[in-house]
C-alpha cells in the first residue's frame, strides 16, 4: 500500500483573508465570506482559464488519468514540489492543503518532519490523492513533498493576478500577458491613376525624353496620350532628318499643324512623301507655323507656290536652307529680300534657276547676313554682285564650289574691291581685311595664282580654307597665305597638282602649324616624305591626314606614331579606360607603304597606358586586319590585339620567303600556309577552345 503524507497546519498570526486590509482576525468565530471584487479584461480571462483547469468537467472528456494519480473524480489540489527525496541536505516540510480547508490556520510550514500534526485533520476522503511509494521507500519517516499555491497567487485577488501575471510575463511572454491594443482598421485606398492625377507640365516633361518615332507610337495608347503626344510643346525642334521615312505623310502633317505655333525649327530635309500633302493641305501647315527661325526644305519636290506662302508667313526667318530644289527661282529669293530682314543664314545650292540678280537684292536687304553658300550659282562674275559684298563686308562663310564663272578679277573684287590703293613696299592692296572665316573655292576652275595671292594679308581671321581641283595653283599662290592666317585649322588641297613639298615645309614653319587640325593633300602626286616628315613633326594638334595617292612611305607612318607617343607623355592617362582615336591617317593606293609601316602602327597602338591611338585606312589587302586590331583596342583588349599584330606579321613574312628563289621553296610555301591558317583564325576571333576551324581545303574538281 502506498503511504500518504498529511500536512501539518499552525496558526497563522498574520493576514487570515484574502480580503482583508488590516491585516487583524475577527475575534471568535470563523471569517465572515465576503464577495471577491469582479475582474475584467486579461485577468478575468486568467481566472476563467484557472477555473477551467480545476473544473470537474474535464473528467468526462475522455482523457485517460494519469497512473500517478488514484481516487474518483474529486478535482486534484494544485501543489509545487520543494524537495528531492533523494537529497539528504534539503529540508522536508509536510503537505499543505488549500486556505478554504485550513480555515484560521496558517499553511506554511513550521516545522519539520519528526512533529507531530494536528489530532483533527480537515481532509476530504474523496479527494484525489497521489501516490508516493516509489519515491518514499528510502524514508523511515514521513516526509512531505510538496506545499499548496501561496494565497497571494490564487485567483480572486488584485494581489493574485498582478503576481501571476508579473510572473508569467517574467518566465514565458505568452500571447496573454502581452497587452491587448485594439488594431485601427485600414481604411481601404480609392483608385488612383498614375496618369489621371499627374499634372499636365509634368506629363508633357516626361515626355520631352522620348524620340519622336516613340513618341508618335505612345499616341496610340489612349485618347488623352494621343492628345499629349501631338501637344505643340513636344515640337518646338521638328528635325525629320533622322526618322522622315518611318513616319508617315499624315502623321508628320498631323505633327506640324499641331505643332505649328511652338515651332521654331522646321527640317524637312528628303521628305520626299510630303508633296502631296503639301499640296493638299499647304494652307493649313503655312497658317500655322508662323513663328519659324530656322527653316529647311533641302531636298523636297514641293512647288514654288507653296515654298513662296510659306515664306511670306514667317517674317522671323533667321536660317533658310532651299538647297536642291529645281523649282527655285529668283522670286523666291526676292520675297525673302522683302520679309526677312533677320536673315543670317543663306543655301541656295545647286539651285539651276538662281542666279546673281535675285541673290544681289538679299545681300542689299538683309544687312545680318553671314552665312552665304551658293555653290554652282550662275552669274558670280557679275561686278555688282562682288562689289555689294566687299562693301557689307558682313560675311564670315562663304560657298562658292563648282562656280566655273569666278575667276582672278572677280575674286580681286571680292577681296580688294575696285582700284584699291596698292603698297609700294609689299605690293598689296591698302584695304580693311575681310571677316572670312572660311572660304571654299573648290573646282572653281579659271583661278590661278594671280587671284589667290590677293587673299594674303586680307583674311586674317581664315581658319578654313578649301582650294581642291584648283589645277592651276602653284607654291607661290599659298606661300604668302600660310604666312598671315595664324588660326587656320582646316586646310583642303586635294589634287593640286602643281604643289611641290616646300609647301608642306612652309607650312610646317608658318604660325598655323600649332593649330592646324585637318590636312588634305590626296593626289598631290609630287609630295612625299621630305614634305610630311615636317608637318607630322611640327603640328602637335594634327587629328586628319589625307595622304592617298602621294610619294609618303613608311617613314612617315613611324613618326606619326612616335608623335602620339610623345602626347602621351605630356598627358598621361589619369583613368584606367580604353584609349580614343587620336589621329586618322588615310594612305591607301600608297607604292611606298607597305606591312612594315602598318604593323609599326598596330604595334604602338597595344603598348600599355595609351591615351591616343591611331586609326589607319590603307591597302585593302591589308584593312580587314588593321579593323579588326581597332576594334580590339578600343575595347581595352590590348594582349588580344597584340596576339592578332604578332599573327599577322608572321603570315607577311612567310608571304615574303614563299615568294623568294631557291632550294626549300616547298618548305616555305607550306609555311605560308600554316601561317594564313593561324592568322585567319586569330582575325576570327581566335580559335574555339584551343582547336582551330576546320578547313576542307578547296574544291578538288575546280
């Protein structure tokens, strides 16, 4: 049979009820019962789950007892074990039972486990009672295990529930001692569209970023995008020159008479499908655009009519472009006389139908001109024309290419005006100097040194000047002119025949050589490298050559790449970036370049920590090789290129020995081969994974 331990119960001198506030008994008799005040919010809920636990109902859900436990189906006396029977330095206190059986006595224990207990012992005989015979069989005596829960931590009390929760919130944070907080219903958004609610400036500024062919696809999207894409303030700057063929007639018709208030520049440059429409709704385009600056028609088929309404709306007209169009007459140029007084940009070239009478009426009337360009314009002999000119003296540009009527007088004139007086000392016309700053006197044909030399002295603010196919030109007519235009920058003498290399030589002594940046001398067949050496010496800002069809050699292709050397060392790379082209040479159909001169290039080009490279155009036997080199060093590729540079010499020089006499020819033939196989790979792209493409060597039958 098990043994049962009883508790021992003292009198308690303190606090008898839970209730009470003194802390004093009542005299005589049991404690009056008092109503526990109500609880509510978590410790009401803590109570409820107390009452639960203890609950008598829990008996029929079913659930096996535990085997610890033996008697009916009493409910069981919440306890908390104290001691270990198996140590021997603990005390031993007895059992205690709940305050509601221990009725004016005090349920801790006072003593241990030799005194006796009360003779009247208050316990119920149907209370489930655990059995400790396993644990107690070391025992000689009597020794409780456990004590009842404190009255301080059972359910009823302000005190109880502040000490259960302070516990449980100490040891576990559960979700119940955590505090309640009412959550704030979300508020559901109402339906907010992105484009609906944007102001229309920063619709339109978004707008502003996209191309013209997208922004003509987006119209498609809605009735309120078609709107904004065709909004006028999209096309302020109507440049069709890149995407005219992707649009269509309409829609480009659409987009000006839209955009026709905020237009300021109109380029219609090649809009070949605008006829029609022009034709059909011209009235509607010209009534609209009427604040034009900056108007071109370059290469339109629309009719005289149209071009004549369309000038005579913008007043405002500052840069008129009418080049190409056959239709063109000097009407047109006299409505321009009288409404475009702001005019200061003029191209009629390549008009048959203009000539020097209705150009001499725009020149008189619009005192800002400054940019004239009429090449293949009839009637540039004419002494009214030249003269008008030479007394505005208010043009900085001039086109005349292809104009076979200038010859040595009309030039003079334009220069020097009529009868100037003449400096007995330089033998030079005493006038103020022109403001030309580039002069292009291309094919004009009937010049010759007597009318070049008059440009010595009077231009000196030239820095373009152009004499190609001037057949006629010696040395002596650019001497005097290389001497007084200190800014020159573009120099054009493309197949001047007559030019020996004292010219390059005076130009590499003259004071443009430190700001001389294009140079042609293509088929000027008697310049070579006593000429060039000097000029790719003396010119530290040289960027284009044009030396095809010449005498230059290698030499020449060695210096230049010793130069972009030296610009290198004066200005390091400060950035680990690819290199830029610093230098364009155009040698091809060149006798005296050969690989040598070429590969000296491709090898300056892969040293390290270049800023400038060179970019070549030569024989095109030789050009798929120098592209590719290019490519790779422009994209940092540097051992790429070098492998591909190393490549391609070997295959030149076994290219050489298979061509020579003599015993191994076989031998050196098959090297031949074996390096074109090599350099045909590594110009590839280099071969796959360490094998090279496979070859089927050729047709056998052909």
């Amino acid at each position: 049979m098990s043994q049962v331990i009883w508790d021992e119960m003292t009198e308690s001198p303190g606090t008898t009820t839970p209730i009470s506030t003194h802390g004093a008994p009542f005299p005589g008799g049991p404690l009056p019962f008092e109503q526990p005040p109500k609880l509510k919010g978590r410790r009401r809920l803590l109570q409820s789950l107390q009452r639960m636990s203890s609950s008598q109902s829990l008996a029929s859900m079913r659930r096996a007892p535990p085997t610890s436990y033996s008697g009916g189906s009493k409910a069981s006396m919440s306890c908390v074990s104290l001691s270990s029977s198996s140590s021997r330095h603990c005390h031993s206190y007895g059992n205690s039972y709940s305050s509601t059986q221990s009725g004016a006595f005090s349920t801790a224990p006072t003593s241990v486990a030799s005194t006796p207990g009360p003779e009247n012992q208050n316990f119920d005989s149907g209370a489930r009672i655990r059995c400790l015979d396993g644990e107690l069989a070391g025992h000689a005596s009597p020794v409780p295990k456990s004590v009842p829960l404190p009255a301080d931590m059972r359910a009823g009390t302000k005190e109880a529930m502040s000490a259960v929760t302070s516990g449980m919130a100490g040891m576990f944070e559960d979700y119940f001692s955590k505090p309640m907080v009412r959550v704030k219903e979300l508020r559901k958004r109402r339906n907010f569209n992105f484009w609906g609610e944007m102001p229309q400036e920063l619709a339109m500024h978004i707008f502003q970023f996209l191309r013209p062919k997208e922004i003509v696809k987006c119209s498609a999207v809605s009735r309120r995008w078609h709107k904004m894409c065709f909004d006028g303030q999209l096309w302020s700057n109507l440049d069709t020159q890149e995407y005219y063929q992707d649009i269509p007639a309409a829609s480009l018709t659409k987009i000006i008479e839209r955009a026709g208030p905020f237009v300021r520049d109109l380029n219609l440059r090649g809009c070949v499908q605008m006829p029609e429409s022009w034709g059909k709704d011209g009235q509607n385009i010209t009534d609209a655009c009427r604040n034009l600056e900056y108007f071109s028609l370059e290469g339109c088929r629309i009719d005289r009519s149209s071009v004549h309404y369309f000038l005579l709306r913008n007043p405002r007209l500052m840069h008129i472009n009418l080049s190409g169009m056959k239709g063109l007459s000097n009407s047109a140029l006299r409505i321009i006389a009288q409404n475009c007084p702001q005019l200061e940009h003029l191209n009629i070239s390549w008009c048959q139908n203009v000539d020097s009478r209705g150009l001499i009426r725009v020149v008189q009337s619009c005192s800002r001109l400054k940019d004239l360009r009429a090449g293949e314009v009839k009637g540039f002999n004419d002494q009214a024309l030249l003269l008008e000119l030479f007394n505005r003296n208010t043009l900085e540009r001039l086109f005349v290419d292809h104009c076979v009527e200038l010859d040595d007088e009309a030039l003079q004139v334009l220069i020097q005006g009529v009868d100037p007086e003449i400096d007995p000392l330089t033998e030079r016309a005493m006038v103020s100097p022109r403001n030309f700053r580039h002069l292009d006197l291309s094919r004009c044909s009937q010049l010759t040194d007597k009318g070049v030399k008059c440009l010595a002295g009077n231009v000196p603010n030239l820095c373009g000047l152009q004499l190609s196919y001037c057949e006629e030109l010696t040395d002596d007519a650019l001497t005097g002119i290389l001497e007084s235009t200190p800014h020159m920058t573009h120099l054009n003498l493309e197949e001047v025949d007559h030019l020996s290399n004292s010219t390059l030589q005076n130009l590499a002594k003259s004071p443009c050589a430190q700001k001389l940046q294009h140079l042609n001398i293509s088929y000027c067949e008697n310049l070579g490298d006593s000429g060039m050496l000097h000029v790719i010496k003396s010119c530290p800002k040289l960027h284009t050559v044009f030396m095809d069809n010449t005498r230059v050699s290698d030499l020449v292709l060695t210096e230049a790449a010793a130069q972009i050397h030296i610009r290198d060392r004066i200005n390091p790379l400060t950035t680990k970036s690819p290199p830029t082209v610093g230098l364009h040479l155009v040698v091809y159909d060149c006798q005296n370049v050969t690989w040598t001169g070429v590969r000296e290039i491709l090898a300056r080009n892969t040293e390290p920590n270049r800023r400038e490279t060179i970019s070549l155009k030569c024989f095109y036997g030789y050009q798929d090789t120098v592209n590719e080199h290019m490519k790779r060093v422009l994209k940092g590729e540097a051992k790429a290129a070098s492998r591909l540079e190393r490549k391609w010499a070997e295959h030149m020089i076994a290219s050489e020995e298979a061509g020579a006499q003599g015993a191994g020819a076989r031998r050196r033939r098959r090297r031949l081969r074996e390096a074109a196989m090599v350099h045909a790979d590594e110009e590839e792209g280099g071969p796959r994974n360490g094998r090279r493409r496979a070859r089927s060597g050729g047709c056998a039958i052909m």
